[in-house]
C-alpha cells in the first residue's frame, strides 16, 4: 500500500495523516493513530467495543513473528477486505477505530493526583540536592 491509496481510500473519511512507521504507515486523524497500514494489510484499532464487529466478519487481530513465538496485538484488528470497496462503510468503521483510538489514549491518561505526587517527590529531591551541594561548598571553604 502506497500513500497516494491510503489517501484515496480515506477520502469520504476526512482529512488524515499518514507518517512513516515500522514497514508501512501509522495513520492519525486529529493527532490520534487509528490505523496502521503494514505489508500484511490495514489494521484499525479496536477495543472491547469494536472487537465484535472485527470478529463478526472474520478478521483477525495484528500478529507478527519473533525468533521465539508469535506475537498477538489485540488493539489493531484486519480490516475487513469487503470495505476497500465500499467506501461508506470504510468511513464508519474508521470513526469507530478514531473513537476506540481516543478511548484508549483517555485510560492511559494518569490521574492528577499522581502527576501531583511525583512532581512533589521531584521537587524534594532538588531540594536535598540543593542542600548537599551548599554543604559541600561550605565544607570547601
């Protein structure tokens, strides 16, 4: 697959970007990767949502092969081949993979009191770090 057909293929979709990736493309909508195009074919991204409908049509999610087994990606699905030929049905499937796409990125957002915690865990340690130094520099002189 070539830029210029993930373009064409996209059109009723909307406007996407397409970025180098791995051996094929990462395909992004509103700066969220929904889709990758690799040598085996389009995978969209699924979640417990979009899974049924991937499975329903016989799909099967991402796997690739290391020297020691294979490995199974379930968050990027085989698109179905039926929706390279129908490009209204491609466009709803790709809003649902966006959407299982910003999902996904919601979950792995950390929670602020988190984010609170390390950054006074962060600034503790410039302060004792701080401290040493004076320390050190009062001993010096």
């Amino acid at each position: 697959m070539d830029r210029d057909f993930l373009i064409d293929l996209f059109s009723d979709f909307g406007p996407v970007t397409i970025r180098p990736m791995f051996s094929g493309f990462g395909i992004s909508a509103d700066g969220t990767n929904f889709a990758l195009a690799l040598r085996a074919g389009l995978y969209f991204r699924a979640d417990e949502q979009t899974i049924p409908q991937f499975e329903a049509e016989g799909s099967k999610p991402f796997s690739y092969q290391t020297r020691a087994k294979t490995v199974t990606v379930n968050s990027y699905w085989q698109l179905p081949e039926r929706l390279y030929d129908d490009p209204e049905d491609l466009t709803g499937w790709a809003r649902a993979a966006l959407a299982a796409a910003q999902r996904a990125a919601l979950r792995k957002r950390p929670k602020v009191k988190k984010v609170a915690a390390k950054a006074k865990v962060a600034v503790k340690k410039k302060k004792s770090a701080r401290k040493a130094v004076k320390k050190t520099s009062r001993t010096k002189a």
